[in-house]
C-alpha cells in the first residue's frame, strides 16, 4: 500500500492552501547538487508527465542548440482532459515549485521570458499562479520573466502546439508536425513547452540532482508521478506514486473496486485497459504490452456493472465535439465514428452495419489528421473494441447488456445532456 510519508516530493507539505514563497523555501531548502544543472536532469532520466513521455532532457538539448538569442519556456498548465487534476493541485499548494523548474528550464536553454499558461476557465488556479508570481516580483530576484497567460479552456487547447498558436495569435489550433521533436515558435522566437508536473520535477531535480530523484520508480521510469483517480472510486484522488507501483495499490488508495470491469489509462487519447490487468506495474513500458500507457497520469475507473460500449461512446462524442474542425478526419471522420458507437451502445437495428463501419473508419481516419487528435480517438476506439469484444458482438446481435441500461455512468466527461435525449431506433 502508497504510504504517504514515503513520497516527500511533488506533494510534500502540501496543506490545502498554496505555499507562500518563504514556507516553500523552507519546506524544500536547497541541496547538494553533485554535478551542472543540464547534467542532472540528463541523468536523471526525467520524461514529460503530459502524456507523451518525451525525455526532458532531449527537448531541453534541442532548445540549448537554437542560436536564436530570444527563447521562451512555456509552461503548459491547461490541464485539457477532463479527468485530470493534478495540474490544478499542484499550483493550488506549491506554485513556487513549478515556477523555479520553469526557471531552472529558463537557464539551461538561456531563454528570458517565461509564460504561464492556466485556462481562464479556472480561476481559483488563475489567482494562485498570480499571487505567486507577485511574490517572486518583490523579492527582485535575478532570472527571466514570468507572464500569465489565461487561454479559454478546450481539449485541443492544451496541445503544445496549440497552446504556442494561442500564446503566437490568440487562435488555439493544433499545427501539423510531421517529425517529432519539431521546434515550435512565438514568432520567430523558438519554445520549450512542459507542462506543469514536469517543470516541478525540474524543480526538485534541480534542488536534490539526479541519485536522489531516481531513489524512486524503476531504471527506465525513473521518479514518482501524480494519477488523477476518478470514475467509480470512493475517494476520487489525486496521488503521487513512485512508477513502478502495481495499479492495484493506486487503486485500493483511491478506495477503487479491485476487481474492475476495465480502467482508462492515461486519458481519452490513450486507451482501455481490461480489468484482469490490475497488478500490472505503472509505467508505460509495462503497459505497452497491454495496449494502455501512462499518459497524462489518468485512471478511471469502470465498475464491474458498467458498460465500456456505452462509455467509450460518451467519450468519443465528447471528443468529436471538442476538435479544432480545421481537417475532414476531425470534422466529419470522429462525428460519424460517434454515431456508430450510438448504434452500437444501444444495440439498434442498425447496429451490424455500425460495428463494420466502425472499424472501416478507423482505417481510414488514422494517419489523416492536422494533428494527433484523431489518431487519439481512433487508438481510444481500437482498444475499446479489443477489451470489449463480447460486449460489441452482443450489441451487434440486438442483445444489449445490462450495465448499457444503467443511468450511472462511471467515465469521466463534462455533462453531455443533448445526447441523453437522443432516441436510438
């Protein structure tokens, strides 16, 4: 079981209320550092908590090789899945830790600016990132400067390459990046993008170096992490677990069934996981295997009365209405994989028809897109129908199952009240 004092971390000595500067200091003072600050976060082996596990250090290698002499660091807190919390979590109790990673990251690259991006959708984060920032203006300290950014929030508006757009000309749509790493730019000016949790890693790799930051996790996932735990739990949590612990113990700390029907992992661009897999180790290279990853640091939770054909269809009309709608997989491609779903969900006489469309369109859509937003939801799909197989075959037949009658639902999306009024013949 997650012992709380065993991760003095992310999470340490958080309150409820964000740390002023001063308790920060004191709750997080400065250590030895064995080697330069670049050198310890290679060493540590760090890898982006926003979902694409990118080495940290390789983007930051890539900035460092740009001649350009006006660098920004952008730190990405627009938190766009609807099932995560962390980011929230994190700059309502420690802002300063995120703020000295984004400074740290500043350094390393010799970028002058700093922009916070928080969605102007949470203004409770909005007020706390500002406070902090006020606080680190009046101690005149040296460094780059930081500016608050308060983007509308939308799924596709915490995509890197639309928060740089946004942050570019105030317009929030994904940019076609053929070849990753791709340098994004404000201008002519080239950025670093983390997100929140990743620049407070920086943060305390900064502080502590690398041996102490890989005392925790495993060689190839090194550190802890924060889960946003949510769907049918208990207690819907967010926790920092060292990576390597077995997704049961996330979920009996949440108060989870441990015998679920199936577990979201990662987000709603990541996937199903069956819920046989329960003790399974948390990290991507175990998860691999499965079909699921860690992502952006999401579980939820589908009780064994739940129906995935019903919740996968939920998400992925949610996801369809969220699209930048600049490419035809997204605009006409992801609505009409939504409406099949429909079908499918409650097992309507169209629903054969719709299981081979269904899989038809994946082909098709897959690949296509401006940006990854479609490969997301196709991957989403995929899994579904792959955890799901008996449940599709029943619905396909007319024989719908009985958690697909249930008004509870256990996936975590925004009220979708228009589609509850929608009648399947």
């Amino acid at each position: 079981m997650i012992q709380a004092h065993d991760l003095p971390r992310l999470l340490h000595a958080s309150s409820g209320r964000p740390l002023t500067l001063e308790q920060h200091e004191q709750a997080f003072p400065i250590g030895q550092r064995p080697g330069g600050l670049f050198e310890e976060l290679e060493a540590s082996g760090l890898t982006g908590r926003g979902g694409a596990a990118f080495p940290t250090s390789r983007k930051v290698r890539l900035l460092r090789e740009q001649r350009n002499h006006h660098k920004f660091v952008v730190v990405n807190a627009m938190e766009g899945e609807p099932a995560a919390h962390k980011d929230q979590l994190l700059l309502s109790t420690n802002p300063h830790l995120v703020l000295d990673g984004a400074e740290y990251l500043a350094s390393m690259i010799g970028a002058k600016n700093v922009a916070v991006a928080v969605a102007r959708d949470n203004p409770s984060v909005v007020n706390h990132v500002t406070r902090a920032l006020h606080e680190r203006e009046r101690r005149h300290r040296r460094g780059p400067k930081f500016e608050l950014h308060t983007p509308p929030w939308r799924y596709v508006a915490g995509e890197e390459s639309a928060l740089v757009h946004w942050l570019d000309d105030n317009e929030s749509l994904p940019q076609y990046r053929p070849q990753r790493p791709s340098i994004l730019r404000i201008g002519h000016s080239p950025v670093l993008v983390d997100n929140a949790e990743t620049c407070a890693n920086v943060g305390l790799i900064g502080r502590y170096g690398a041996q102490w930051f890989r005392s925790l996790g495993t060689e190839q996932s090194p550190g802890t992490t924060l889960v946003s735990v949510t769907g049918a739990v208990a207690r819907p949590s967010v926790l920092e677990v060292p990576l390597g612990e077995r997704v049961r113990s996330i979920l009996a700390a949440a108060g989870a069934d441990l015998q679920p029907r199936a577990l979201i992992m990662g987000g709603y661009g990541s996937g199903w996981l069956d819920g046989r897999h329960v003790d399974v180790p948390y990290t991507s290279q175990d998860l691999a295997p499965l079909g699921a990853s860690v992502g952006a640091g999401i579980i939820v939770v589908l009780a064994r009365d739940g129906c995935g054909i019903v919740e996968t269809h939920r998400i992925v009309r949610w996801m369809a209405n969220e699209s930048a709608r600049q490419c035809g997989p997204c605009a006409f491609g992801l609505p009409a994989m939504a409406d099949d779903l429909g079908h499918l969900a409650h097992a309507t006489r169209d629903a054969s028809a719709a299981l081979q469309r269904l899989m038809e369109r994946a082909g098709l859509i897959e690949g296509r897109g401006a940006c990854r937003h479609p490969d997301g939801v196709v991957r989403f799909v995929r899994s579904a129908l792959a955890v799901f197989g008996e449940d599709f075959e029943a619905h396909r037949q007319g024989a719908a199952c009985a958690g697909a009658h249930s008004r509870r639902h256990y996936a975590t999306v925004p009220s979708l009240e228009r589609e509850e009024e929608l009648i399947w013949e």
